[in-house]
C-alpha cells in the first residue's frame, strides 16, 4: 500500500511539475494546426487565380490546348489534396506539396508559352493575374517558412525533458514539415 501511495504521489509531483510542459505542447499544437491552415489559405487563393489567368490566356491567344488543360488539371489533382491538421506525417506533407509542385510546373510552362504572344503580354488582366501570382508565391513562401517554424518549435518542445516523457502519454506526435523539391538545390537554367 505504501508502494501504490509512493507512486502515486510521485506520479502527481513529476506530472505537476510538467504540467506546464501539456499546455505549452497544446499551444504549440494549435500554432502548428493554424500555420497549417495559413498554407492551405495561400495554396487555395493560388487555386482560385488560376481559372482567371487560365481564361485570360485563352481569350487572347489560341495556343496549346495542351498547356491549358495541364494547368487545369495539375489545379484539380491539387485542390482535390486535403491533409487533416492532426495528420501532418511527413508523407502527407509530401503528397501535399507534389501535388502543388505539379500546379507550380505547369503554370511555369504557361508563362513560357504566353510569352511567344505579344497582344498577351500587352493585356492589362493578363499582367494583373501575372502579379498576382508572383505575390501569391511570395505569400505562399512565407506561410511555408512559417509553418517549418511553427512545426521546429512543437516538435523541439515534445521531445525536450520533461515534456517527452507525457508527450507520448498524452498523444503528442512530431509532425512532417516542407522541404526542398528534388532538384531545388540547381539553379534553372535561363535560355533566350
């Protein structure tokens, strides 16, 4: 009985001493889902603009059905991409983050190709959607940059004594963050 008694004050007094470590865990949860949230907001205004440009190239220029329907698509495939913020493994980030790359490659060869059409480039929506876009990448570096904040200071706070001794009790788990694209690491080759 003096055994069970023992624990069971020892077990309060470590879990009292700690008792901060549970919420700041919380905290730093909920930071981690709302960094999240901000992503998916800039991905999703993204999203939205393309349409806009989309029909703006068609209007002026008839060009490579091809290269439209590929944007369309690769928006699709991305939109269609839900992580749940109490899921954010690193895999789900990564299918999360493929299926905006493809978005990001295939809008890239629309500037290319749009820049063969010169009543395009002269079209005031078209140049307004095109800084648009610009601003939504920057937006989206930002609330990647951010988020990998956010999800270091979790997942360094659940790992960190006393926190990782409850963290696990308490069903903390480390989450994914973004990284590079394969092939980030080389400059793009620039041709005229």
């Amino acid at each position: 009985m003096k055994k069970l008694i023992f624990s069971l004050v020892a077990f309060i007094t470590v879990a009292s001493l700690s008792s901060c470590g549970y919420n700041s865990s919380v905290t730093k949860d909920e930071k981690v889902k709302a960094q999240w949230g901000e992503v998916e907001n800039q991905y999703q205004r993204r999203s939205d603009l393309i349409p806009n440009l989309v029909n703006s190239v068609k209007g002026a220029a008839n060009f490579e059905k091809e290269t439209l329907t590929q944007v369309i698509e690769a928006r699709a495939k991305a939109t269609s991409i839900q992580v749940d913020p109490n899921k954010l493994t690193p895999e789900n980030i990564q299918k999360f983050q493929g299926a905006q790359g493809e978005i990001s490659q295939a809008l890239g060869r629309l500037m290319v190709v749009s820049e063969r059409y010169p009543e395009l480039k002269a079209n005031q929506n078209f140049l307004e959607l095109q800084a648009q876009l610009e601003g939504t990448e920057n937006r989206i570096t930002v609330a990647r940059k951010d988020f990998n904040e956010a999800v270091q200071d979790y997942n360094t706070n659940i790992r960190t004594f006393p926190n990782n001794l409850f963290a696990g009790m308490f069903g903390f788990q480390q989450k994914g963050s973004f990284a590079a694209e394969a092939g980030a690491n080389k400059a793009p080759k620039v041709e005229f």
